[in-house]
C-alpha cells in the first residue's frame, strides 16, 4: 500500500489500524467478514471488533447481514470528502491514491444504516451524490413526513437544508397534509422546495423515501431509526417514474 495514502488518512483522524481496515475494506467492493478483516491485517480480531464500531461511528464503514454473520465495506472517497470539505481541503489530493486501490464497481450497491447518526450519514449521502450529479438527475425526490426528521435530528434545517440550498439543489416533496408542511411550504420559494400534499388519514405513511441520482433511499425515523439505500440506475429510474405519477395525480 502507497505510504502517502495512510500518511495522509493519519492526518485526517485515522489512527494506523483503523487506516489499514478502511483501505482493506476499500479494496473489497463485496464486503467482507470480521475474520477475513483479522487474517489479512494480523489484526487481533478483538481489536477489529472496536475498529469497526469505531469507524462504522464515524461513518467510514457500513455493514449488511450475509447469512448470521455481518459483512463490511467501506464508504466511497467521495463520502470521506464531504465530511472533511468544511475543514480539510487538502482531502481532494487523497481521492486519486483511493480510487487507485479500490476494487471493481457492481451494478447494484447496497448500504445498511442504524440510528440516528446513520439517518444523518443518509442525508449527507443525498448531498454529496447530488452536488456531483447533473442534468434531469440531479434532483431529491422525496415522500416524507417531514416531523420525524426533525424529532430526530433538530439541526436538521442546518445540517440538511442550508446545504441543500446553498448548493441550488432542487426538491419536488410529497408530504401529508399538516399544520408543520403547510408551514414549511411557505418557505418554498426561498428554500429551493416544490410540494404537494396527500390526506395522511387515507393514505399512511410512515418511512422517508428519497430518490436522487441513480440511488434511492429508505429511512425509517420512529423510536429505532434506521435506513438503506440502493444504488442501481435501472431501480432509481423506475422509483423516479413512479414519483412522477404520483406528482402529476396530486393537485
């Protein structure tokens, strides 16, 4: 591995374990098991358990179940990015050394998410992917509540929409008809915000769906918070599809 790669990992926070896990984990798109993880660092597998609690934390890793076991990945050097930009901008000269090592793309990307920090890493996902996406794409599509997120997250207007409109990042908004939407519908000329309303008495709905480049993301926001999201091109066409007739039916 590149010395310079972990040099600068180590100067952006990572200690040398969690540096070596993060890139091996990188390498491997499919994911892998905490005891391959152990066997090919010479890592005590203890000590993987706590570096990737740690790092899941911070949001570098994901996890989806295979079978009764957990199988990791690593998060893309875009996603490193994004949560370093504010304060770390030498960040942009790492992504070529990244990308230089990770494995092949596959059609279909799968990510897990738990708790109210991976709730917050799904929303910076739809940032980051968006600020990089243009054309008819670059857009949130979203069917949501709208009281869940900012029971979870109360600095959502902050950490959320203040981003999403300095970046000029459109949103068309399904949401049930309420006293709190109707109030932030009138926010929607200067909050960069389309909406329209359905009666959540005759329709429930309970979850936060997004729909933004070529992935689409599911969140659910009630007493255990918890999300994925699907990166596949032909999935989030069809999911944008089935929005657009949703929009176009409602007044």
């Amino acid at each position: 591995m590149p010395p310079d790669i972990e040099k600068t990992l180590a100067q952006l926070g990572f200690k040398e374990a969690e540096a070596r896990v993060y890139l091996l984990c990188l390498q491997n798109k499919q994911g892998l098991f905490i005891f391959e993880i152990a066997k090919q660092t010479g890592i005590k597998r203890s000590t993987v358990n706590l570096i990737l609690e740690r790092l899941g934390n911070k949001g570098f890793i994901t996890h989806h179940v295979d079978g009764a076991r957990k199988r990791f990945t690593a998060e893309s050097p875009e996603a490193l990015l994004f949560r370093f930009e504010e304060s770390l901008n030498d960040m942009r000269a790492l992504l070529p050394l990244l990308n230089a090592v990770s494995g092949s793309d596959k059609k279909t990307k799968i990510r897990f998410f738990e708790g109210a920090h991976g709730i917050e890493i799904m929303h910076k996902d739809i940032l980051l992917t968006l600020k990089l996406t243009k054309g008819s794409k670059r857009e949130n599509l979203a069917i949501a509540s709208g009281d869940n997120v900012f029971e979870l997250q109360p600095e959502h207007q902050k950490q959320f929409i203040d981003k999403r409109v300095k970046a000029r990042i459109p949103l068309r908004w399904i949401a049930p008809d309420s006293p709190l939407t109707r109030k932030i519908d009138t926010r929607s000329n200067v909050e960069c915000r389309k909406m329209k309303f359905f009666n959540p008495k005759k329709y429930k709905f309970n979850i936060e769906l997004d729909v933004y480049g070529d992935s689409v993301a599911l969140m659910i926001l009630g007493d255990e918070p918890a999300g994925v999201i699907v990166e596949n091109k032909t999935l989030a066409e069809s999911f944008r599809g089935l929005f657009n007739l949703l929009w176009d039916s409602l007044r």
